[in-house]
C-alpha cells in the first residue's frame, strides 16, 4: 500500500502544470547562469550546471517512481509527515 501511494504521488507531482512550470523556470534560469557567467567564474558555472543536474535528477526520479519500475526507498518517510 504505502508503494502505491509513493508511486501516485510521484505520477501526481511529476504531471502538475505548477510543478512542471516551476521546474523548468528554475532549470532554465540555472542554464542561463551557467551560460553568462563570467568566463574567469568557473564557481558560479559549477555550481549553476550542478543545479540542472539536480533539477533533471529529481524529474527522472518522479518519472520512475511514477512508472512503477522502481521502489521507493525503504527509508523515505510516510507521505503524510511531510510539513508544508
């Protein structure tokens, strides 16, 4: 039960426009940080494309979750704990 939960959600999050929305604004403004940084900020474009990865990793997890091909981790908390 608690894996199907975990597995919805995540199809639920993974698919809302806002989530979506705020996702791609948040990668895209990292890109562009990366991209203009200054060409002697090899920090500040470091630490931007770390962001998009983390961005993208977080996606492509939700994406799995959401299709059932892998279980969540045994140690990840009861949805319901989450605080808002």
């Amino acid at each position: 039960m608690q894996e199907e939960l975990i597995n919805g959600e995540a199809e639920r999050l993974s698919g809302h426009p806002v989530i979506r929305h705020i996702f791609d604004e948040m990668e895209q403004d990292a890109m562009e940080r990366a991209i203009y940084a200054r060409p002697s900020d090899d920090e500040a474009r470091r630490s931007a494309m770390n962001e998009v990865r983390a961005i993208r990793a977080l996606r492509q997890k939700l994406k799995i979750l959401a299709s059932g091909l892998e279980s969540p981790a045994k140690k990840m908390p009861e949805v319901g704990s989450f605080v808002a």
